[in-house]
C-alpha cells in the first residue's frame, strides 16, 4: 500500500470516528429504551447523518446504541405513528378505544371500524396491533353463525329480473333501494324485520317488525320507506325472490308507486349483499352475550335504539367512515 493509499485509509477511519462521536452527543439516548432508540435512528437517517452515503452506516448505529439492525427495520416497516416518531402506549390506545365506544352508545364496534376511527383522529396504530389490545382487554363483536333459512324461492309467483345487478354504489340519493328480511332470535320464538335501504346513501329508510313472515311485513316496510322519502318514480326496488316480495299485493304497491322491480338470481345472495351486510352487523352489535333476547319486546326495543344509532352515528366504511345521515347531508350540500 503507498503512503497516499494509506493517508486516504486514515483520513475515512477518521472521519467515521468523528460520525460515530457526533452520533453519540445525544441528549441520554444511550439510557432509554429500544423505541426510543428506534426514533432517534430515524430522526438521524431524515437528516441524512447515518446510512447511505454518510460515515456512519445504520448497522454500525444500531450497535453503537445496543440495538439490532433486524428490530429496527422491522419497527420501521410496523406502525406508522412508530414512523412519525410518536410512540403510544397500550393503554393509551385502549383509551382511545373505549372512548369511541361510548360515543356508539355502548354498541362495540368492529375491528375496522376502530381502525379507520383512530386513524381518522391521527392515531396511525398498526392493524394487527389494535386487534391484539381489543382482544386481550374483551373489546370484540359477538358473532352470530347460526343460519335460518327466510328465503323462500319455491312458489309459482312470477318473479323480476336483475336489474341491479350488483351495482350497489353506482346511485345517487332514493335512487335504488333494496329490501329483505331477517330474523331476531328471542326466548318468545323469532322476531322478523323488514328493512328497506336506501343504496346512495345507505340509510335504513323504512322497516317493520313482526311474529310471523307475512307479506304485510314487507308491504309496511315499503309503506314507511315511500311515506317518509318520497321517492321519484323510476327508483329500483331489489329484492330476493322471496315470496313475501313476488305477492301481488307487494307488486302491485311497486306499480302504483312507480317503483322497477328488480330481484336476485337464484341462490345468489351476493346479488343483495348490502342487505345482508346490514343483517350481519345489525347482529353483532344488538345481540346480547347469550344470543337471544327474553322477549319480542326486549328485542324491538334494542334493535330501534341502534337503528337510530346506525342512521345517525354509526360510521359506515362505504361513506368514508361517514354516518349514513351525516353522508345524505353532504351529498344535499353538493348538489
């Protein structure tokens, strides 16, 4: 080796010597913890003092402040709010939990709805994280598996074609509406609810309750819908093939109310999917630990409570985490 080779040699041993010294005159963060560790290497590595193309290389960081190379690329890569240098406890984000769920009246809800509330409110937690603290601390939907079968599709009634055809966020306001039934367990026997909602918006805009599976379920259901809406004529009305929605008394309310009738394919109960997306939640967050209510009564009381809830409050992953009543106010302030 020549003596400038080994001048030049000595020269980058120095200055890597005065890197590692530069790093080092940190305010105590030999003596905190590996996050905060973690911070400080981004903090560093932002402005350009470490990694790439400077005198100190990250692997070389990390052993000078006792951390591993692997932890911290995997912190890095983990949680956003880590990214942005903020570090939030457990119990911090358990708080912020709890409190969301006293706004939804007690109702718990789900893991997403969780996540984009705390990422709307500028919490960038990890997802899989804030699964592990709900779960530990009791925080989680009920989930109701049991299937009963409402659909009855072997009659002889005439029934419409799909002109829905899965397009269920192609409307504006009162635009489509989509109506099925569903059942409520309850010690008293079941609790049937017809539900009509409005697609563009995705408000619960008419529903009716009963002991048995009648047409007058669904044509009371309709009746609420239409007399509190109003819709234009021309607004689609899908279904199942139920024969609670093929009777003529039904039909023939959408022909003097000048609805088009469009109903699901044969075993296709993705062809109403936001129906049974609405059932679906409706359960899991009205019924109670044992799954099944004491009365009829008990039952409807519950589950009107949360249907004011659902239109007023809750938010609603389709509308931007948007409450289906705070969305209709936004699409009438854009038109």
């Amino acid at each position: 080796m020549s003596a400038e080779q080994e001048i030049a040699r000595l020269k980058k041993l120095l200055r890597e010597r005065e890197a590692e010294i530069d790093f080092l005159k940190s305010d105590g963060v030999l003596r905190q913890n590996a996050l905060k560790k973690y911070v400080y290497l981004k903090r560093c590595i932002e402005r350009a003092e470490i990694g790439r193309h400077c005198y100190l290389p990250i692997t070389r960081a990390c052993q000078l402040l006792h951390v591993s190379a692997s932890g911290f690329y995997s912190w890095s890569k983990s949680d956003q709010q880590h990214r942005h240098g903020v570090v939030h406890t457990d119990e911090f984000i358990l708080t912020a939990v709890k409190g969301f769920i006293k706004q939804s009246r007690g109702y718990t809800p789900g893991l997403m709805s969780c996540y984009r509330h705390l990422r709307k409110q500028g919490l960038s937690i990890d997802y899989k994280r804030l699964r592990r603290i709900m779960r530990d601390n009791g925080l989680y939907h009920r989930y109701h598996r049991k299937y009963v079968k409402t659909t009855d599709s072997e009659h002889q009634l005439s029934c419409a074609s799909n002109l829905l055809d899965r397009r269920f966020d192609d409307f504006g306001i009162n635009e489509a509406w989509c109506g099925d039934i569903s059942y409520i367990p309850t010690k008293q026997g079941w609790l049937y609810l017809a539900s009509v909602i409005d697609l563009g918006t995705r408000r619960l805009v008419g529903y009716s309750f009963g002991s048995r599976m009648t047409q007058s379920l669904v044509v009371e259901a309709l009746q609420k819908a239409y007399d509190n809406e109003l819709p234009e004529r021309g607004c689609l009305f899908h279904s199942d093939r139920d024969s609670q929605y093929c009777s003529q008394a039904f039909q023939a309310m959408l022909q003097e109310y000048g609805f088009r009738s469009s109903m699901s394919r044969r075993a296709q109960c993705w062809d109403n999917a936001a129906a049974e997306s609405f059932w679906a939640t409706l359960k899991r967050e009205t019924l109670p630990v044992k799954q099944c209510f004491n009365s009829r009564a008990e039952a409807q009381a519950q589950i009107q409570q949360w249907i004011f809830y659902y239109n007023g409050k809750r938010p609603h992953s389709k509308l931007g985490m948007m409450s289906p009543n705070e969305y209709f106010v936004s699409l009438l302030k854009a038109n």
